[in-house]
C-alpha cells in the first residue's frame, strides 16, 4: 500500500497528528478528545476531511475513476489531515450492487468487479494502513445527493428503510470494522431534518421524532459491535442546532455514552438559523436607531426654525 508522506508531519498523538493504533481507544475529558492508551490521556484534535461519494448513486469514494485509491490516502494524510469521515447509504449496506467499472473505477482496476461495499472496505483499509483515522458515517438512507426538506431523508427512517433497518445497517457496519483500531467513531446520520414523515425534536419522548432517543438506540447497535468507537450525534434542522440537547443530555444520562460521545454541528456560509436571527435583531436594532436619529435630527430643525420665528416677532 501506498506509505504517506512524513516529512513535516507532528511526531505522536499530539494535536493535529497522525494517531498511532497503540494509543487507542479515543474518548471525551470535557470537551476534549483524548487518546487513552499507554495508561494516560494525551489530547487529541480530529483534523478531518470528508471523502464523499459512497452514499451517492455511484456507490464509491469520489475520483476513483481518476487515481489509485492509495494515492488518495497518501495524499490526505501529507496535507496535514488525521482522519477522514466516510459517508455511506444504506443502499451500500443492503443492496449488494456492483459500481460501473469504466464510470467510477478505471483507475482501480483490482476494485473492478467487486460490490459496492467491497469497495468501501477497501477505501477503510487504504486510509487506516497510512494511519488515519477513519469516521464512519450513516449519511442517507438511498443513494443520493444530500440534503433538502422533500428528499424524504430527514429522519432517520424512510418510508423504504424503518428505524429497524437504520439500526440494523450501523450495527454491520460497526461490526464489519470493529478490528481495526483506527476506525475510531462512528457519525449516527447526517443533518437530521424535518421531512414528510415530522420535525425531529430531542428529549420530548415522541417515538416518531425524538432523535435523542433515537440516536442512544443506534448507539447501542453499534457499541455492541464495536465497544470502543467515539459516537458522533448530529443537531437538529440540518445539524445546526443543538439548543435542546440541555433537555435530555444523553452523553451525561446514558452511562454506555459516558466519555465517548461527541456532538458535531454543521455551518454554512448560506444557511444558519442563528447567524440570520442574529441579523434580523441587528436589523431591526438598526432601523429604530436610525428613526430615532431622524426624529431627533427633525425634531432639531423644527425647533430652530421655531426659534427664529420668536426672534423675528420679538423684534417687530
């Protein structure tokens, strides 16, 4: 396999380093990540990069029609980056389908031929052997470009896929990695969002929309099967708010999610709920001050123009 570049690179399982496997497992101090093995934790950051394509409908890691998969991986690994976070679909999972070799894989002609899947595991095994670290994550249901409010994908469950079947696909892919050390979290799914089947909340209890509750439930498959990954929950209304987790606190009330859960939070220049609340106050905010100079710049003339007109009769 292709080796990844060194020079330049931090030395041991420092901040912004490649992690040897020795010092796994990953867990949380606080707001912290720490590598714990050797008998001490030594922080951690999680320079990560996303390599997309699996969950789309060509079923593989994006550019391998280009280059050598192991290219990808040295490459990564020489920019500085210590993990890559790995969408898939659940179509990757349960549909057992065979990429087009000429359309997305005429660079890899040993990965020709094989399912989908085969192929995800060897993108897994072509990261991990230059040292990075590899996030896995559950990022739709079918194949396909992510995201929108009428894709169908917002929940967790589809009307194809039951919350059954979500559970059922984190817990395989947990387990189909669970020896390797350095797949060391696992992404539960992507920007939950509302869709036609409800608005997600966090800790109301609804069975339907409470992705709290059901994100403890998808952790639990996949620390049956793979004891000693991070699990990595998203916020709600594109991952972007994570206002209600104070109402159920899962990674402090659930004792399996104790020190090892992390919540991610999306943000895009175009779309965040918080950034445009903060204009409209700043706006409004902004509006009265300038009325209310107006008033006073208005209220000013009118007295100076009453002012003269005093003078004026008291002069005749």
């Amino acid at each position: 396999p292709a080796q990844a570049p060194t020079a330049g690179r931090p030395n041991g399982p420092g901040l912004g380093s490649l992690v040897p496997r020795a010092a796994m497992p990953l867990r949380t101090r606080g707001g912290r990540v720490v590598a714990t093995g050797g008998g001490r934790d030594t922080e951690v950051r999680l320079a990560c990069v996303n390599w997309y394509g699996s969950h789309l409908r060509q079923a593989v890691p994006n550019g391998l029609d280009v280059q050598p998969i192991g290219r990808y991986s040295a490459n990564i690994a020489a920019m500085g980056f210590n993990c890559v976070r790995l969408p898939f679909s659940l179509d990757t999972v349960f549909d057992g389908s065979i990429p087009d070799p000429n359309k997305t894989l005429a660079a890899n002609p040993e990965l020709q031929g094989k399912s989908a899947l085969e192929v995800f595991d060897a993108a897994v095994a072509a990261l991990t052997s230059v040292g990075l670290m590899v996030i896995l994550n559950s990022h739709a249901s079918a194949a396909g470009w992510c995201c929108s409010d009428s894709d169908g994908e917002g929940l967790w469950y589809t009307k194809r896929y039951p919350e059954s079947k979500f559970i059922e696909a984190v817990g395989k892919m947990a387990a189909r990695y669970h020896d390797n050390r350095l797949v060391v979290g696992f992404d539960l799914r992507n920007e939950i969002r509302r869709s036609e089947l409800g608005t997600p909340t966090w800790g109301d209890g609804n069975p339907n929309t409470d992705w709290g509750a059901a994100a403890v439930r998808a952790a639990e498959s996949v620390l049956a099967a793979s004891p000693d990954v991070l699990i990595i929950i998203s916020g709600l209304n594109y991952g972007v708010f994570l206002c209600d987790v104070l109402r159920r606190p899962v990674h402090v009330e659930v004792p399996a999610l104790v020190g090892r859960t992390v919540y991610t939070v999306h943000e895009y220049p175009w779309y965040s709920s918080n950034r445009s609340a903060f204009r409209r106050v700043a706006g409004d905010m902004l509006n009265i001050y300038l009325i209310a100079l107006a008033c006073m710049v208005l209220l000013a003339i009118l007295w100076s123009k009453g002012g003269a007109c005093r003078r004026r009769l008291a002069a005749a």
